[in-house]
C-alpha cells in the first residue's frame, strides 16, 4: 500500500496532544509520558507510529502502525480497530482498551497475537448505528461468548424502506 503522506511529526516527552490525519501523514514518533490521539479523515493507510519510552498512552481513531521500544498503553476508537503493533517481546504488549481485536507481533520470537480490547468506558457513549425500516424477517441470530463472560446477541435482519 502506498504512503501518501509526507510529514513527520515528532511528540516531546509529557505532552498532551491531539493529531488530525488528513493523509500528510508520513511518520509519527511518541517521546515517553506523552499522551496522543490520532483521529481524521484519512483512513485508507495505516500511519506508522514509533513510539520511545515508557508511560506514552496513544488513543488511535485511525489506522496505526505502532512500533514500540517499551510498554505503553492503547485506546482504540471508531475507526482505529485496524491498528497493528510490533513489540519487541510479550512485556511490551500494551494494555488496550476501547474496542475491537488488535494484532499484535513480537519481533523477538516472530509470534503473533491477537488482543481484544477491554470496555473500560474511556470512549464515552460510542454513536448508536440506526437502521430505518421495516423488518421483513430474522435471517439468523448470532451468539456471541466475549472475553468478560456477557452473552452478545446480534440479529442478521432483512429490512426494506
């Protein structure tokens, strides 16, 4: 996938900062204690963070590429779950709130992982997806068993104007 950003961005260490992706984007380094949302427009490539240092906590609204040297800890938003992660080893995987499932590799070992993301309630009250209409029929419910033991119940409709 191309890059069609052009810009590097570097955070310093402590700051509070919010970065709006609108495709410039060509690198983002993450100096340690800052804390960094990414949201945007741009969603069609993942920007590549680097993230130097320990207690950075970076909240992703758009897809990341995130290399990091040291634990830190992620927050993913809407339009953040196609974030990835390399770490060095399974110390340094972050703790992910938010939601959806991220993956993670470990450059040490060349294992990969996949890490749910916790509810903790950080994102707020998250937009409720409407549909309009009429439903015609329940096509098939799905149960899903997450990771915190709630029983999820999805109903697959058919539904016209």
């Amino acid at each position: 996938m191309s890059r069609i950003g052009n810009r590097k961005i570097t955070i310093p260490s402590g700051v509070t900062v919010t970065v709006e992706n609108n495709g410039k984007i060509a690198e983002l380094l993450i100096a340690e204690s800052a804390k960094v949302m990414v949201k945007g427009d741009s969603i069609a490539y993942r920007v590549p963070v680097h993230i130097y240092g320990s207690n950075t906590k970076v909240s992703a609204f758009v897809p990341l590429d995130i290399e990091s040297t040291s634990t830190f800890s992620l927050t993913v938003g809407p339009n953040g779950e196609e974030t990835a992660v390399v770490v060095k080893d399974e110390k340094d995987i972050p703790k992910v709130n938010g939601i959806g499932t991220i993956s993670i590799t470990m450059t040490k070992t060349g294992e990969k992982k996949t890490v749910i993301a916790e509810n903790d309630g950080s994102l707020g009250e998250l937009p409720v997806t409407e549909v309009k209409g009429k439903v015609l029929k329940i096509i098939k419910t799905i149960v899903i068993n997450s990771h915190i033991q709630n029983l999820i119940f999805i109903n697959i409709v058919s539904v016209m104007e």
